[in-house]
C-alpha cells in the first residue's frame, strides 16, 4: 500500500484498512456504522490504486470498499470541494473546451490562477494542466473516416481535452495497422473520477449511457481501444461490478482493450525503432490488465525497454492534486519512480501511458513522459 509505506501507521495498511471495515460491520466497537470517522479516516489516504487486489494474497479490493464507503458516509451530506471540482472534471472539461484560450489564461495566471486552485481545492504546488486548444474528438468530426475493419477509440476526458495528441497518434497507429478508426457519436464518459469520491449513482448513469449508446457495437462485437488505463480497467471491473446481471456489460468487458492489448491480440508487426526506454506502469494497468502486452509490443518494436518496480506513481488521479494530500503524494512518488526518473538520460524515452503518472512526472522532474501511442508513431515516422 503506498500510503502505509510513507507513514507507517497501522491504520493506512490493507489490514489496518480491512479490520476497521470489519468491525464497522459488526457494530461492536464502532458503532457509527456508514457513519464512522474513524472508518474515513483511514480511508483517507487510500490512492484507489488497486495494487491490493492483485498483490495482496487474499486479494482485497480496497479501492472497491472505499467507493462503497464514501458512497455511504456522504449519502445526504455535502462532501469536500474537491468532489466537485476534481470529481467532476469530465463537466467542467467539456464547460471548459468552449473557450479554452481565456480559461487557460485564467488557470495559468500566477494570480486568478492561485485564486483557482484555493476554491478548487487544489494545492498551490501544482500546476493545473493546460486544456487543449482544439479536442481529439473535433479533431476526428473534420477528417475522414479511413478504410479497414471497424474499431471503436475511445475519447476518454483525460486524453480527450488535455492530451489529443495521445489520441490523434493513436488514430494514425491503428490506420496504419489497417484498422477504420471510429468514436462514439456523443459526448461520454465512464466517470473514472467519481469512484474515487464515491459518487456510484453518477457513475452508475454514466456506465448505462454508454451502453445504450454503443450498443451497436457491442452487439456487433467492435472492439473499444482505450488509451487511458484507469478507464479501461472501468470496463473491465467497475463496469461488471456495478451490472453484474447485464449482458451488454460483459460482452463490452470482453471488447475493451488497451492500445497495446489490441496490437499484440492482431500480432501487430511495427517497424523498428532503436533506443532506450523506462516504463512507469499506471496502477491500474498492472493491477487490472498486467504489463505483458505492453513490453511484447515494446520488444517488437526494438526498443531496449525496463519497466520500474516503482509501485504508485503517488498522483493516483485527482489524490496528488488534493491540497491535503500533495505531501504524501510527492512522498509516494519519491520512495523510486522520481529519484529513478532524475537518473534516466535525456536520449531516453520515458514511456507513461497514464495520464496521472505523467503529471506527477512532468511536474517534479520536468521530463515529459510518452504514451505507447506516441511512440509507435515515432516507429512509423522513422521507418517512411
């Protein structure tokens, strides 16, 4: 657990964690029930990482238990500001993408900017991420559809509205491989961010709008690509988690795919690109879908390629930009991915494909990690 790591203390351990829920549920000792402070406190500084449900030899999912929690403890209550302004960021993003200029303006400035983060919640110590000028999905609206078996992108808020040019590479990736690259025909989302602030409800609306609207593809067996980890493991666990019973969720679990997963299922043949590379695995990457897809396309690819040992990068989400939170968050990101990240020479690649491990990154160390998307359109542009 990276939060134990860093204190130490018995309360932010899996066991620590899973004995208070245990005697919450027996009612014995705490008494509060949903209720129980003592409960959310040790709750606290849980990053939702999802480490403890591949690691941990009686795999808790921790991560599953504090959404459950908050779920419950903030049912009828106001919650923190940050569950409105982090936890939300998919309404704002979209708010936000309309005039991008003069909010950028306004969130970059060393004044409305600092003004921004205390409303918001947001440590001071951070840099909020620059919203893009032109989003990936009104990017792909004004080009033409390529030709090839159909695959589903999909536009996750993360890469959608702060990164499209994640996307954008992925696009000429898959076209490249032979693939007609298509995206939802309506703004979504699979409301990775609300899990962790327990808004179920929402999420559950969120999850059910996808279903219906792509029910043609799934029913049609499309294969959705995601390029944002922590959403692809939304379509592989939460999804089935909250529609246990529902069959166009299993069969769309069964559909998601990372970028990497996809290429290597196809036997995808990049051309060659030379070099060194260090890989930061996202959390719920290694937890949910594992790296073995990622390094085989690495290796393909010829790239003399390592993946850390790092654990969490300590961002973890909306956790590391959470003013009370920033110091265990840079704590977590020192204990091995920042000092091994300070040591990776300039003419190596820094592959990351989450877009919180990229952030802790970039804003500590000032290096600007790649996603796998990235890079294989490097390969392409190399080999022409």
């Amino acid at each position: 657990c990276p939060s134990y790591m860093v204190t130490r203390e018995e309360m932010h351990s899996t066991r620590g964690r899973a004995r208070l829920l245990f005697e919450m549920l027996q009612g014995d000792t705490l008494r509060d029930g949903w209720r129980s402070d003592a409960v959310k406190e040790a709750l606290d500084l849980c990053l939702a990482c999802k480490g403890c449900k591949s690691e941990c030899p009686t795999q808790v999912d921790m991560a599953t238990y504090k959404a459950e929690f908050l779920s419950h403890y903030y049912a009828g209550r106001l919650r923190p500001i940050t569950a409105y302004t982090l936890g939300w960021i998919y309404w704002w993003a979209r708010l936000a993408s309309r005039a991008p200029g003069p909010v950028n303006l306004s969130l970059q400035n060393p004044v409305s900017g600092r003004v921004a983060k205390r409303l918001a919640g947001v440590s001071q110590k951070r840099r909020i991420p620059t919203f893009a000028t032109e989003t990936f999905t009104r990017w792909m609206q004004q080009r033409r559809p390529g030709t090839g078996s159909p695959v589903l992108l999909w536009p996750d808020t993360f890469t959608n509205f702060f990164h499209p040019d994640i996307a954008c590479a992925a696009v000429e990736v898959l076209e490249a491989a032979g693939f007609q690259v298509t995206i939802p025909n309506r703004p979504l989302c699979c409301g990775r961010p609300l899990y962790d602030y327990g808004f179920l409800g929402r999420a559950r609306k969120l999850l059910t709008q996808i279903m219906d609207a792509l029910e043609p593809q799934i029913n049609a067996g499309v294969p959705l690509i995601g390029l944002e980890p922590s959403c692809v493991a939304v379509f592989r666990d939460e999804l089935l988690a909250l529609f246990p019973h529902d069959e166009r969720a299993h069969r769309l679990s069964q559909q998601s795919f990372l970028l990497s997963e996809f290429l290597e299922q196809q036997e995808y043949k990049p051309p060659s690109l030379t070099g060194r590379a260090v890989i930061h695995g996202h959390c719920h990457h290694k937890a949910v879908m594992g790296m073995e897809a990622e390094m085989a396309i690495l290796r393909r690819l010829g790239l003399d390629a390592t993946v850390l040992d790092s654990g969490c990068c300590g961002m973890a989400g909306a956790f590391g930009f959470e003013r009370e939170h920033y110091d265990v968050s840079v704590a977590c990101g020192e204990r091995v991915l920042l000092p091994a990240m300070r040591q990776v020479p300039e003419d190596t690649l820094i592959i990351a494909d989450g877009f919180s491990c990229r952030e802790q990154i970039s804003q500590t160390i000032d290096r600007s990690p790649l996603h796998l998307a990235q890079v294989l359109r490097m390969a392409l542009a190399a080999g022409q």
